[in-house]
C-alpha cells in the first residue's frame, strides 16, 4: 500500500438505536452522510446489488435494509431496481425463475423491498455483456449480467461475513462475482481444481450435492470421492462441504487468482459510471449466504459502513472485525482447538484455512479499483 495515497473516506455507524429510531433509519442518516444525495439520480435507473439468500439460508440482509436504500433512491428521482446474477452451482438461485421465487419467499416482493427483482443475467443466465477490464491482468473482458451494465448508476449493498475460499464475502466479492454471469462465474473459477485425499474422505457424499458439473465421482466400491477434471470448473463448492477437510487446492494459486479475478471483475463493473457502497457487518457467519444452511456468527456485531471505494470499504471491515473477540461454539473457535492449530492472529484465515483474501485487496489497489488506505468517519 502507498503511504502516500489519499485515503478514501469509510462512514461507519454502529447498531445503537434510540427508542425512536431503528436500523433502517440509521442506514439513511449514513449513507446520506457518506454523500449518497451528491449522486443525481434523476430519471435514471439504478441496479442496487445484494444478494437474496439461499432457501433455508437466515443470515442474508433483511429486505428492509433493501427498502431503506430503495425508498431515498426514488426520493432522488431515480428508479431502482434490486439484482443479482444466477449461481453456478445447485440450489434456488440457478435460472431465473427459481431465483426469483427464492427472493421472493425470503421477502424480497416489491411490496417489502420497495421495488422490483431483475435477475441480471437472464432466465438461463446467458444474458450478459463482454465489458472490458482497464489494466486487468487476469480478464481482459469480463461477462456481466446485461440488466447490471444497463443501469445508469451502481449500487452495492452487502452482508459481510466469513467465506470457504475468499475468506470473506465484501462488497468486492458481492460484486465481482454476484455480477458475473455464468459464464463470467465459470470464467473466475477456472485457474484450479481441488484434490480430494483418499485418507480422509469418509465418502459421506455431502460433496455431491453442492456440485453443478458432475466434476466429482463416488467409487461405491472403496466408498471414496474423486475429482474428475474434465468436469470441473474449479469453484471450490465442495470444499466448504466437507466436513473432514479432505478437500483442498493442490495449486497454490488457485485461490490467489480467483482473488484477482473477482477484483478485475468489480472493476468492470464500476468503472466509468455513478457507484456507491454499502456493507453490513452483522451475523458474520463462517460462509457464505448461498448455502442452503448458516453456522451461527464467529464474532460480534460490528456496525453498517458506506464509502464511495468498495476497496476501502473491505478493508475498513475486516480491520474492524479482527479487533473483534471470537465468540465461543463457533466455527472459528472450533479450528482454534484444533491439535496442532497454526494461529495466523487473522479470524477469517483460522476459520478458514483453506482460504486467504489479502491478495485480493492487494491487486484491487494495484488496478485501481479503490484505495487500501481509509479515514473513518463516524456516524451518531
């Protein structure tokens, strides 16, 4: 990090309420002082980004957090819309139409979130745009949902929590691969492919259920899973599905470039037009909200944080987060006993240790997507 870079501005306000005011009302008061009035919005349209929970998922963001950003866009004059891009994997999420039914019975109706869903990328998830990178490394154009690149103004509005492979889910990883389409997700996931150890596997076949490509096979003989290569797309589902750590990447790499990959992606997303960012530091779960189950949260609730650079918004909570004690009976406290435990003084490397994230703050700033270097603004 430039020590001489400016830093960005991160407003940030913690969950207090007064008996007459609630969370979404301190959502506005922030966001409105983090300069979300300076956008003109005016008879534009603006894709607010979020993700709508898997079934059977409960630490995704309420739909009133969605409600509290879409009601102060149309008091702009703009007209919202909440999005997000189908999965790769199985689950609700795949095609649109079972993507929105999901949304749907997890409360996001227009009614509740105060404007409509459109699913970005389209009903098969083929709807999408080859936008390019400016000083990508990794992509050189990246595949975007249409309706994501067809919006005048970008907003994301994320849940932070813990991942199996990025470490955590920010707005980087809400946005460069929650925008991608399928085949911009297949595009982000294709530098590696995980091995399983035959020592460890127990042949549960948890793994099969979380796989989209038939890129694993159950030998029903000696009762072990394999990795067929040819199939595989490299996402890494299956390793946050074992429950015996008997899943890993053989290549070194494989997570450091999917790193770089969702940066470049956010980068095509934001670049050269209106965006704002917004990112809630609640039940931090150990992984990601596309499961169709949660483990309860590693670390207290921090607070809600607005910036215009999404960069400095991850970086701003995950320093907030590791000052943050670990919560006890949780995934994370439970790697920390582990025999042999290696501390990495870090909470979403020891929850996570198959995964890591500081490569992808490293190469958001060398691309220029953002700035690792931020003052943090406090909001009463």
């Amino acid at each position: 990090m430039d020590e001489n870079q400016t830093a960005s501005k991160v407003y940030f306000t913690d969950f207090r309420c007064r008996p007459d005011e609630g969370r979404t009302d301190k959502l506005k008061r922030l966001i409105k002082a983090a300069g979300f009035d300076k956008i003109d919005m005016d008879g534009k349209f603006v894709a607010i980004k979020m993700h709508f929970g898997e079934q059977g998922n409960l630490t995704f963001l309420r739909p009133n957090y969605a409600r509290a950003v879409a009601d102060m866009v149309k008091q702009r004059g703009g007209k919202p819309f909440l999005t997000d891009c189908n999965t790769l994997y199985p689950g609700s999420r795949k095609n649109a139409i079972e993507h929105l039914y999901c949304a749907w019975e997890n409360g996001f109706t227009p009614l509740a979130a105060g404007c409509p869903v459109i699913i970005g990328d389209g009903l098969k998830g083929t709807d999408d745009v080859a936008v390019p990178v400016t000083g990508g490394e990794y992509v050189k154009e990246a595949k975007i949902g249409r309706a994501v690149m067809d919006a005048d103004i970008f907003i994301s509005l994320t849940h932070f929590k813990g991942h199996e492979m990025a470490g955590f889910g920010g707005a980087i990883k809400n946005i460069g691969m929650g925008c991608g389409s399928r085949a911009g997700k297949k595009d982000q996931h294709c530098n590696g492919k995980p091995h399983i150890d035959q020592d460890a596997c127990r042949g549960c076949r948890r793994c099969m259920s979380e796989c989209a490509n038939d890129g694993l096979v159950f030998d029903a003989e000696r009762k072990k899973m394999s990795i067929d290569n040819a199939k595989c797309v490299g996402c890494g589902r299956c390793i946050g599905a074992c429950n015996f750590d008997a899943i890993h990447f053989i290549n070194d790499a494989a997570v450091k470039e999917l790193n770089c990959r969702m940066a470049e992606y956010t980068k095509a997303v934001v670049y050269g037009r209106p965006n704002f960012h917004i990112s809630l530091v609640c039940e931090v779960s150990p992984t990601c909200d596309c499961h169709s189950g949660n483990d309860t949260a590693i670390i207290p609730d921090v607070g809600m944080f607005a910036s215009s650079d999404p960069l400095a918004l991850d970086q701003a909570c995950v320093d907030a987060c590791l000052k943050q004690a670990p919560l006890p009976h949780t995934q994370l406290t439970d790697e920390m006993a582990r025999p042999g435990f290696c501390d990495h003084h870090d909470h979403f490397d020891n929850t996570n240790p198959n995964a890591e994230y500081k490569t992808c703050l490293e190469h958001a700033e060398k691309i220029g997507l953002g700035t690792r270097a931020y003052e943090i603004v406090n909001v009463r």
